[in-house]
C-alpha cells in the first residue's frame, strides 16, 4: 500500500510540474486523458488479469462507444430523417426478421435441409434488406452532405452517452464472444483485432451514421464553455486575485470540470472492480485464468464466463470511448488505430501491473503522461546534448528534429525497465 501510494504521489507530482514548467492548461489536460486512459486500462486488465483473455481489438470497442456519443448528444437532422429515416428503419426490421426466421429454421430443420433453408432465407434478406437500405442511404447523405449528410442523434445530455456507450461495446462483444472465444489465445487476439478493423472500416464508411472521413464536430458538452466563462465575475475576480490571465483561467475551469467528472467515473468503475475481483467471482476468474481444466473439472462453465467477462471488459472500454468523443467535441473514426493505440493500452496493463486494478489505474497515467511528454522531454534532451555544437551544425539540426519520434522509443525503454526490474508491473497483483 506504501508504494502505491508513493508512486501514485510521484505521478501527480509530475503533472504538478508540467503545470509549473509549462502551463497549467497542459497539466489538467494531461491529467483529463490519463483519467480515460486509467478507465481503459481497467476494462483490459478486467479482460486479460482477471480471465487471462488476450483481447487485441480494444480500439473498435472504444470506436463503439464514441459512436454513442454521436447517437445519444447529436440533435436530429430533420430533414435527413424525412428524407431516408423511414427506409433504414424498415431495412433494421428486414435484417430482423431474416435473423428471427433462420434461428427459427435453425432449430425446427437438421440436416441438409436446414442448410439450404437458411442459406436462400439469408440471401433473400440481404437482397431485400438493400433494396430498401441503399435508397434510403443516398437520400439521407444527399441532404446538406457539405454540414450534415446523416441522421443526427437523439440530442440528450452528454452524459447519457457515456453508459450508452458501454451498452454499445457490450453488445458488440457478445456477438464477437459467441464466435470466438472458443478459439485459442493466438486465434482470439487475431480475430478481435481483424473484428476491431471491420468495426472502425463500417464507421469511416457508413456516413449516414458517422458522417464517415468528415468526421462529426460540435459534439455537446456536459461543462461550460470558456468563452462564456470568460466574462463571468467571478472568474475575472480570481484571474485578478492570481494574476491569470482570463483565458487560461476559463481553460483551467473547464478542464477541473472535465476532471471531476471523469474522476467519478473512474472511481465507480475501479470500486465495482475491486469489490468484483475479491467476490467469489473474482477468484473464480482467477482460478479459471491460472488452470482451466482443473476448474472444468470442478465444474465450472469456463466459455460462459470467458463471455461474461470479456463482456464486462468492452462495457468499460466503450465507456471510457464516449468519455474520449465527449473530451475531444469530434467524433473522428480515422483517429482509431488499432495496433498503435491496442498497443498503448496494453503497455499500461503490463506495466501497472496486470491484475491489480490500482495498477492498471497507475499504469494509465505512467504510460499517458510519458506518451506526452516524450516530446518536449526528448527535445530538451537533445538541446542538452548539442549544446557545444554550432547553432548551424547539421547534426545539431537532425537530432532536435529526431525528438519528435522518441514517443515509441520511451514506451520501449520504459517497458524494458519495468520487465527487468519489475516483471509483475509497478504494482503487482496480490497473491
């Protein structure tokens, strides 16, 4: 417990100097994507520390839960809605009833038969299903295509969106879980990962929903804006009183709304998780994870739970998705990479800690600051080490302007020195 909260002190520490150094803007703004990014790291670690899942396609569960963000805080494009609202129902409802009819097929027909049944039934509702979708489509992304081109959303709190979008990843999860988690580790982490691109191509593609490559901008806010705060009394009492200027001030604000906000959100879901992982349950989990034929033996149903559990996980990553799009006011698909940033997020469970939730937490915020801060560390570096040389010197030149590629280099350093010097992470999973 010590040197948790030693290290956790260190951290803050940390963002308390960029505050100092650089601006207090950056340090809360740091601080708001370490708070998502600790959120992530939990919704991975419930999936790989718990359950020994190795889940590679974490991108397209938090693409999902940004997509809610569009859904849920958007207002509706009326006339979009008019044009071809009524045509993507009615295709919604064709795709139902195919999927109602071969479930049907599927269990009153065996054999051949049942075969053939459902193949013509699929191929007749994908037909149809397009002949009434792509009419709507093209009517929907006709309308005002240059600002709209899609159906809008439902123009609730942003707040809503945040569990919405978890609900989103949890259903997308249990549809992927029924087909894959009968796979192999190796197979599992290339089929999420091959899922996850299927999910992020259908939004950069699917304008009508997403509005595609052109992204969605001015998304809701659940905090003021720094324009309004700007002229408000108080706000210019305390920027006179500390010698702030106004609009740092109204910056400063918005991001400490921002941060408490996620901070509650963090804190709910790191206490569900620490109440789940010391639970019957939760050493259930583990005890599949350690050795799954011998909880077979003792009669557990271990795919059932790998299903639970992998659902449990992707309801965290779609929340803090809807976080992210809430943070950013843009819902931009091509931001979603799946191997850069699967990569990150999996950086920070194995150097937390994997399997302790106050490690992965911890992890989120090592890993996050120094993503950032490579930058402008590295460049101070650089300016250290070419102090003697001439200010025109070519090598002088190239290595300040290699510092901006020392981000994947530091998350490799700090991964070697985590693994040499701390296997079980920064903070390791109790026994």
């Amino acid at each position: 417990m010590l040197r948790g909260f030693l290290m956790f002190a260190i951290m803050f520490a940390l963002l308390a100097l960029v505050g100092f150094m650089q601006s207090w803007p950056l340090a809360f703004a740091i601080l708001n994507l370490c708070l998502i990014s600790a959120i992530m790291s939990l919704g991975v670690n419930i999936q790989w520390g718990y359950a020994g899942l190795l889940n590679v396609g974490v991108m397209g569960f938090v693409a999902l839960g940004g997509l809610a963000g569009i859904v849920i805080t958007m207002p509706p494009v009326t006339e979009a809605i008019s044009a071809g609202g009524g045509g993507v129902l009615l295709a919604l409802l064709v795709a139902a009833v195919t999927i109602g009819i071969v479930v049907l097929l599927y269990h009153r027909l065996s054999g051949k038969l049942r075969g053939i049944a459902i193949t013509l039934i699929l191929l007749a509702g994908a037909f149809a299903a397009r002949a009434v979708f792509d009419p709507a489509v093209e009517a929907i992304e006709a309308v005002d295509s240059a600002r709209t081109g899609f159906l809008g959303g439902l123009g609730l709190p942003a707040v809503v969106a945040w569990p919405v979008g978890g609900l989103f990843a949890a259903a997308a999860a249990w549809i992927i879980g029924k087909v894959s988690l009968g796979l192999r580790s190796d197979y599992l982490a290339i089929a999420t990962l091959g899922i996850s691109e299927i999910v992020i191509a259908m939004l950069k593609n699917e304008d009508w929903l997403t509005r595609g490559v052109k992204n969605v901008n001015g998304l809701p806010r659940p905090v003021p804006y720094e324009v309004d705060l700007q002229s408000a009394p108080w706000l210019i009492d305390l920027s006179e009183r500390w010698g702030i200027p106004v609009v740092e001030m109204s910056s400063v604000a918005v991001k400490l709304c921002y941060a408490g906000l996620f901070t509650v959100v963090l804190l709910i879901v790191l206490s569900l998780s620490e109440r789940a992982l010391k639970s019957p349950w939760g050493r259930m989990m583990r005890a599949i994870r350690d050795n799954e034929t011998a909880a077979e033996a003792m009669g557990k149903d271990v795919k059932a739970r790998h299903l639970q559990v992998f659902v449990l996980g992707s309801a965290v990553l779609g929340i803090a998705g809807a976080m992210l799009t809430t943070l950013d006011g843009q819902f931009t698909p091509a931001s979603y990479q799946p191997l850069r940033f699967t990569f990150l997020i999996w950086v920070m469970v194995i150097v937390g800690g994997s399997g302790n939730n106050w490690g992965a937490v911890l992890g989120g915020f090592v890993i996050w600051f120094f993503w950032v801060e490579a930058e402008p560390i590295g460049l101070w570096l650089m300016d250290v080490l070419t102090s003697g040389l001439a200010e025109d010197s070519a090598l002088r030149e190239h290595l300040l302007k290699s510092a901006a590629h020392m981000r994947l280099m530091t998350m490799g350093l700090i991964l070697l020195l985590v693994l040499r010097f701390a296997p079980r992470g920064l903070i390791p999973e109790r026994s």
